[in-house]
C-alpha cells in the first residue's frame, strides 16, 4: 500500500525498495508484502507506523517482522540519521496479539520461544541503533507496546495517551525490557507497582516520573516528534551512536570503567568529520552542516 501523503511517500517496511535523496522512490529487491508496518523517508528520517489499528497495532509475527525490517534498514543505510516509530489509529500499540498467542491453540505454549524470535531481536536492535529514535505515542500503550516505547531513545506522548503493563491481567511477567527499563527508570517501588497492578499510566505522569520525555498537546504529537526526529537526523549521527552507547553501558560499568569508556568513545567523535565541522562552524561564526559522519 503507497499512501502519498504531501512530500511523504509511506509504504510496507522491508528490504525491498531503498529511498535515495530525499522522497524519491526507487523500486528494486525484494518486496515485502506486509503493509503491517508503513515506512517513509524524509529530510533523514525514516517514519515506521504500526498499522494494524483495528487491533490497537498488536503484534502479530507478520508486524514483527516488517518493523524489524524497518530497523535493520535503519541499521545499514546511511541515508537514514534517526527513526521516527509511532502507531496508525488511535493505539500505539496494545502488545502481543493475543489471537495469535491462544493457548488453545494446540501444544503447550512456548512464550519463551515467541520472545527469544521476535521480541529480543527487535528491542536489541532498537538499542544497537547507533542513531536516534524518537518514539510518538500516539495513543495507548499496553503490554510490550509500552515497554517497546520505553526502550526508545527518546520517547513523547500524547497527552490523552496511557500505559499499561497489562501482563498481570494474563498472568504473564513483563517483557521486552521491562524488567530491565521500569526499575531503571523509575524506581523498584514505581516499577513493582505499575507491573503488578497494571494499572494505566496516564502520559503527564510517565512524563513526571522520567518514562518518557515528554507529555504534549494530542493535535501537536506528530509535528512535534517529527520535528525534533528531523532535527536529530541533521546532527553529528555519528557522535549522537557513540553518546547512545555511552549512556547505556553505564548500566553495568563502574565510574572508572565509564571514565575510560568516555576517554575511547570521545577519541573515536574527535575522528569524525563532524567533530570537525562543528570546530570549524563554531570559529566561523556560522551554522554547522553536519553529513553525519
Ligand atoms: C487486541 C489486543 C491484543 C489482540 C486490543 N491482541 N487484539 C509476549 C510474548 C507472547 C505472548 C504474550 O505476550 C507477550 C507480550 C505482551 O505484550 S503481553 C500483553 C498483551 N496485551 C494485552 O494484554 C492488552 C490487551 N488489550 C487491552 O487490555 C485493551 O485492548 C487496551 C487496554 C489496550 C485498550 O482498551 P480499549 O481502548 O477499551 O480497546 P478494546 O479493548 O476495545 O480494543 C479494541 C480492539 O483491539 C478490540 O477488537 P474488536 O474486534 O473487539 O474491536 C480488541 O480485541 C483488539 N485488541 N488489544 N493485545
């Protein structure tokens, strides 16, 4: 499905078509019959949409694996300097599809094998993205949908939007990093109690307590995030990577092993043409154009 909308081209995330300067489409590859997931590219940053509304964008394995396309694109094109992901309709997205995961399905359930196949690899790609994301809630966030938005980067919401670690309500434990990101994030006592109640969180409170970035006007989400992803995309892409991988090995090092990680990281940014540029735009007195390299 091509839905050209103003300057933006949005098709079915894959491997299969590349977008080269700008919103010119060219067609070659494979292409991937999914239009689970929308893609479009502008001014550096790829747009992913979770487009499964009628089901609030709950995963099913054909979503996964148009989103993880989406990000494995991310990965090996250099045209792409930040990834924008948000949901189509008024969810962002409501988790695990659960008609696809009945447990009367046949067989005993292997959750274990549904999260090491197609969860694990997307949340790992998400923070191995050496770029910016940038995640627009558009609306609710529940289960591994809220806990995907976590893992971003940088994540906004619409005021009216909210999250919940619905995994109590079927018995399940938190996943997609959420074991991980909610205590981090907010505290064991926050983090204990969002998971077990499940109870919603509205955005102005996730906001408040450092879930996400930002709680904004719902009719100004997509300009704001859009914005901003833009703005990120013309940056220094390759010191945005290594300050991303900075801040998230701090998790698991010790003030000194973070020390010596800044020294090696800052090495590598002071290599980057970047780097130079923003020197050389600083002494000029003029406005850096960075090519994120
Ligand atoms: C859905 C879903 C959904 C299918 C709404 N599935 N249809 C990992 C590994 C393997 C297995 C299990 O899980 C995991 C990770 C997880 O993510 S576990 C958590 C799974 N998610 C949930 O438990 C949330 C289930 N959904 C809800 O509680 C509600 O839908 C929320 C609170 C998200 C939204 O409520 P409402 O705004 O009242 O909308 P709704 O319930 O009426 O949903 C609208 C439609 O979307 C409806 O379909 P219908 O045909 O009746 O209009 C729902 O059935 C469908 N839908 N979530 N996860």
């Amino acid at each position: 499905m091509l839905i050209l909308r103003g300057a933006m081209i949005d098709r079915p995330a894959g491997p299969c078509k590349a977008f080269k300067g700008g919103n010119q489409l060219v067609q070659g590859g494979n292409m991937s019959a999914s239009d689970t997931v929308l893609s479009a590219f502008e001014t550096g940053v790829l747009r992913l949409t979770l487009n499964r509304p009628d089901k609030l964008n709950a995963f099913n394995e054909e979503m996964h694996l148009a989103l993880r396309a989406g990000f494995e694109r991310a990965h090996s094109d250099d045209d792409v300097r930040a990834v924008l992901l948000t949901g189509a309709g008024r969810g962002f997205s409501a988790g695990q599809d659960l008609g696809d995961r009945d447990p009367h399905g046949g067989g005993t359930p292997n959750l274990g094998h549904t999260i090491e196949t197609f969860y694990n690899p997307l949340l790992r790609l998400i923070r191995g993205l050496e770029k910016p994301v940038v995640c627009a809630v558009n609306g609710v966030a529940a289960g591994a949908g809220a806990n995907i938005a976590f893992a971003c980067d940088i994540t906004l919401a619409a005021r009216s939007a909210r999250f919940i670690q619905a995994f109590a309500k079927i018995g399940l434990i938190p996943d997609s990093g959420g074991t991980w990101n909610l205590p981090r994030l907010v505290g064991e006592a926050r983090a204990k109690a969002l998971t077990l109640t499940a109870e919603p969180l509205d955005a102005e409170t996730a906001a408040s307590w450092g879930l996400i970035w930002r709680a904004v006007d719902d009719a100004a989400l997509m300009d704001e995030a859009f914005a901003l992803a833009a703005r990120l995309a013309a940056g220094p892409t390759r010191g945005f990577g290594l300050t991303k991988r900075a801040i998230q090995a701090a998790a698991t090092h010790s003030f000194d092993e973070q020390l010596d990680l800044e020294r090696d990281l800052q090495r590598e940014a002071g290599r980057s043409a970047d780097y130079a540029e923003g020197v050389t735009a600083f002494l000029d007195k003029r406005k850096p154009e960075f090519k994120g390299r």
